[in-house]
C-alpha cells in the first residue's frame, strides 16, 4: 500500500498495515479493564487535556484559579494541576500513538479533505468541529470516549443514550458536510 500526500501527491514509504480491528478492540478492553483495576478509574482524554489547561492558566493567571470554585478544586492553593493519573494518561496516549505512527511509517503532514472544498475550508470547519466539541466535552463534565469505553463497560445507560444520539446525530449531519470529506 502506498500513501500519498494530497498536496503534492508524492510517494511516501510503504506504511504497515493495520492491526486487525477485532484484536485491536479487545486489547482495547483489557486496558480499560486494567484501568478500571489499577486506578479505580476508567479512560477518557478530556479530564486530562483539561487539567494542562489549568497548569498553564495557573502559571500566567494565578489570581483567577482561587476564585473559581471547579478551578480550585483542580489547581488551587498547593495543588498541582498535572498532579493527576489522567494527565499522565493523556501525555503517554499521544506519545504512543505518535510511536506506534514513526514505527509504522504513517506520520507524514496531510490534510483529508474532498476536491470540492479548499484546504483553507477544510481546517476552519476541522476548528469549528473541535471547538464545539471540546465545549460540548467540558459543558457534559467529560468527552466521548470516557462515556462511550468507560460509562459503556459499567452498563451506564446515560452513557448507552448518549452514544446513540452521538451516532444518530452524526447520520443525520453526515449528509450536509459530506462535501468536507468526499
């Protein structure tokens, strides 16, 4: 399989293939069963990305984290914001994945979008989607992986209602934008 760069439509190394999708799901489940044992908590990314945040705000605005109560609870007084399992969870995801791309030959700078929309158009609506879902991930108190792995394996069924309307919801949008990727 080769891979090419739709900017320039170069020939790039030959990547590995990827790994079967049914073992990749039940690794997947032995690492959310060995979270659920080990830290007592499930994965998720939002906790963690929200916590750097924090670190950050905390280094140039101290002032403002003793005066809001969530943000106390995180980084206030001695605490430390990155003083947390999920931080280092998060950090060691992006390593890994990152890793697992140089070793496997598929880390190489492209942007995935359809012929009918510019690059331009394609990285506004990519900031728009993420915007709105990192709002939508702080507004519910965690993001979509959390709830679907975590919430889903302990038989949530606010977690099952939520999946459902993330998939339904996304069909019944996926016709509008379909230009952005096709």
């Amino acid at each position: 399989m080769t891979v090419l760069s739709q900017e320039n439509h170069s020939v790039k190394s030959e990547a590995k293939p990827y790994v079967d999708p049914y073992l990749a799901g039940g690794i997947l489940g032995v690492v959310l069963f060995l979270s659920f044992f080990i830290t007592g908590n499930g994965l998720g990314a939002s906790g963690g990305l929200n916590r750097i945040i924090v670190y950050f705000e905390d280094l140039i605005v101290p002032g403002h984290i003793d005066r809001v109560p969530y943000l106390l609870a995180i980084a206030g007084g001695d605490r430390a914001a990155l003083d947390n399992w999920i931080v280092f969870m998060v950090v060691g995801t992006l390593l890994g994945g990152f890793i697992s791309g140089l070793i496997n030959k598929r880390v190489y700078w492209t942007v995935g979008k359809g012929p009918q929309i510019s690059v331009q158009t394609r990285l506004l609506m990519a900031f728009i989607g993420g915007t709105l879902m990192g709002y939508g991930a702080r507004f519910a108190r965690g993001c979509t992986s959390g709830q679907a792995l975590s919430g889903g394996a302990v038989l949530s069924v606010g977690s099952w209602v939520f999946m459902f309307a993330v998939f339904g919801g996304g069909y019944a949008l996926a016709y509008f934008v379909r230009k952005l990727w096709n």
